[in-house]
C-alpha cells in the first residue's frame, strides 16, 4: 500500500506539472495580441487625464514607439481628445532634447513675394547655451555652397559666412540682420533650429487662447517625405499682422517631441513658408564645429 500511495502521489504530481505547461502555452500565445492591443485601450482613456499625465503619456508612447504603433483614425480622436495646453507641455518638456544636435532640412521661404523653384537643402549643427550655429547649403538644393557659422558667445551680432558657387567662397563677417543674411530667409540665424519652431507656436498658442481658438481646426495622418506625422491645422480668425500666419499646418513627430514639418500661409491663402525636418540626430559638438578655421569647411 505504500508504494501504491508513492505512485500515485507521483502521477498527480506529473499530471499537474502537464497542466501548469500547458497553461503557459496557451497563455503565452494570446500575450501579443493583449501587448497589441494596450496602446490603443490606453489612448482612447488619455483625454480623461490631468494636462500633466497627458504630457507624461505622451512623451512615454512616443519613447517606447507605442504611439507610431497607433493606424490614423486612433492617433486622430487622440490628438481631438487632448487638452489644449497639453502639446505646448509635451514640447517645451522636450526641447532640452534637442540642445545640441545636427539636422538636415528642406526650407522654403517666400522672399519679397517670389516663392522658390527649388528648396534650400541645408545641413545645420547647433548648440545652446552659447548659442552656436554652423549651416551648409547642400549640392541638391538651392544656394548650394554657403556656409555660416554663428557663435554667441563671441560676437553675437554678427555672423561669418560666403555665398556658394566659383567666385563666392570670399567669406566675410556681417551683421545677423544685414542684407547678406536677410536675402534668403525672413528670419534671423538664431532662429534656425528646431526649438524657434516649437517657440513660436508655444508663443502663439497663449495667443490663440485669447482668441478662442483651444482645438485645432484639423487633425489628420499624412506622410510627408516619408515621414508619418500628426498634422495639426490652426487657423486664426484675423491671421496677420496679429499672428504670424492666417494657418499652419504643423507635422508631429510620432517618436519624439518636435515638430518635423511646418507649412504657413498668409491672410490670402497663399503659402509662404515650409520647412521639413529631414535627419535630426542629437550629438556633442567640440570647438571646431563652431570655428571657420575647420579644415572641413570651405572659409
């Protein structure tokens, strides 16, 4: 009798460690399908957080890719369902991200009412805290060969640079808002970042809730350049002088807090800027980045 009890002890004991398998088994083939599906279930709850948990989400799902996992129609009720103030959080959090980094960008600008046949194709490396910029004008582009460097901490009113082509590689030292460096752009060196894009809609945005304006006029998923963005459309009732655009039309990045696209149009529909953030790549730069003695550059 007790061998008999010994084996059948052993038998319910083989038994049950069948079913604790099995039950893994199962279990674990379902788990993707539940990991699948919680960014979405979570989503659809954010527009019942507070402003500061939204942001929080927000900057966690773009991290951990959750939220480029999101098809169109889940990241637009999302992006509906958001409170108004909490993309400039999300975006202001994330600008130290960006202190020192380098990027490529497509740049369109219309310069005393003549819009460009082709884009300025630019690489820029750029610093904070001393504000230092050093810019190229791209062969595929337009004004393809300038370069400027830009450097805050040493003579902030002014900026080193030549024109491209043969006869213009004749650099010289100009004012940040002289005629060299207003023929191409309507904006100052300094703004040529990333974070002055975030920075003006921040601005404007205080400024769109004295006016009323607390959603976006349009949401929806575009790709562009192939990139897949969130497109926010804010349109203003009086447009300029008193905002900086009558619409535009920003592209959220779906892995990290920037803007990648922007377009603005004036009072009369007509486009006047554009810009596509093509490459952002955050980096260290040494002293030589910023000086025009770098053998790599054409000063």
């Amino acid at each position: 009798m007790p061998r008999a009890r010994c084996r059948r002890a052993s038998d319910l004991r083989l038994a049950c460690a069948g079913l604790l398998c099995l039950s893994i088994a199962f279990t674990g083939s379902f788990a993707p399908v539940r990991a699948h599906a919680q960014p979405a279930e979570e989503a659809a709850r954010v527009g019942d957080l507070g402003v500061e948990q939204q942001a929080q989400w927000l900057s966690q799902s773009a991290a951990s890719g959750a939220l480029a996992k999101l098809d169109d129609a889940q990241l637009v009720a999302l992006f509906r369902s958001l409170d108004s103030r909490t993309l400039p959080r999300y975006l202001q959090d994330g600008l130290r991200d960006f202190q020192s980094c380098e990027f490529t960008m497509r740049r369109r600008e219309r310069i005393k009412g003549k819009w460009p046949r082709r884009a300025d194709h630019m690489l820029v490396r750029v610093t904070r805290e001393p504000l230092r910029i050093y810019a190229k004008w791209l062969p595929d582009g337009a004004h393809a060969g300038q370069e400027v460097i830009y450097d805050g901490s040493k003579r902030p009113d002014e900026l080193y640079g030549h024109l491209g082509g043969f006869l213009g590689v004749v650099p010289m030292w100009t004012s940040v808002n002289g005629a060299f460096a207003r023929a191409q752009s309507n904006h100052s060196i300094r703004e040529l970042g990333i974070d002055a894009i975030t920075q003006r809609f921040i601005d404007e945005g205080r400024k769109f809730a004295e006016a009323g304006i607390t959603k976006p006029s349009d949401i929806e998923v575009k790709t562009v350049d192939g990139l897949r963005v969130v497109a926010l459309t804010y349109e203003t009732p009086d447009g300029q002088p008193a905002f900086y655009a009558k619409k535009e039309v920003l592209g959220l990045d779906l892995e990290r807090p920037v803007f990648r696209t922007l377009e603005s149009y004036d009072n009369d529909g007509t486009i006047f800027e554009s810009v596509i953030f093509e490459r952002i790549e955050t980096k260290p730069f040494d002293d030589l980045t910023f000086d025009p003695k770098n053998p790599d550059y054409r000063f």
